[in-house]
C-alpha cells in the first residue's frame, strides 16, 4: 500500500457539470437584465467584426507571405549567414506578426468593452 493519499484532479467545468446533475431541475444559462440586452448586442457585433478583421489579416499574412516570396524570386540570391533571405523570412516573420497581430486583436476587444 503506498503511503501517498490519492487526490482526484479535476476541472472547474467538470464540478459545474457535478452541480448540475444534482440540481434536480433543467439548467438554464442566466439571462441578461433587459436593460442589458441591447448592450451586450452591440458589443457582440463590433467585437465580430474585430474578429473577422484579425482573420483576414491573418490569412493575407499566412498566404500573402509565401506569394510575395514566389513572387520576388530575387531574395533566394541574397544571403544571410549563409541562409537565403526567403528562407528567413518564412520562418522568422510570421510568428512575431502573428504575436502582434493577437496582442492588436485583444486591445481592441478591450476597448470595445471599455466604452
């Protein structure tokens, strides 16, 4: 027998389930005061379009890098510690774009929430 107590780890989502199931009635999510609603509406859409914004940014990065790449076949000849410079850019490029662009997105869910 080992001296170590066992310790069940589980989710906050797996316990809420637990709740639930003990709650004899059908769980409802809560729903908004009626003052609220139109809020929450309208931060719903401006936050969507945010959203489709940063997508369409992100797809013209992942595909726009490597069309721009085929399309400028001159940065093969150029070197960077041996390395050609369209090699560089797809592997240093996108990721801190992809940083700047997720860092962009979230300041302006936030700001949508602020006003």
């Amino acid at each position: 027998m080992s001296p170590h107590r066992r310790v069940t780890v589980t989710s906050p989502q797996t316990r809420l389930a637990h709740a639930r199931r003990r709650y004899r009635g059908r769980w409802r999510p809560t729903t908004l005061d009626p003052a609220e609603a139109p809020r929450a509406v309208a931060l719903y859409r401006v936050q969507l379009r945010w959203a489709i914004v940063t997508l369409v940014l992100l797809f013209a990065l992942i595909f726009g890098l490597p069309l721009l790449l085929a399309a400028w076949p001159a940065l093969d000849e150029v070197r960077l510690l041996g390395i050609p410079m369209s090699w560089l850019a797809m592997v240093v490029v996108p990721f801190p774009a992809m940083v700047a662009l997720a860092f962009w997105h979230l300041r302006r869910a936030e700001r949508a929430e602020e006003k």
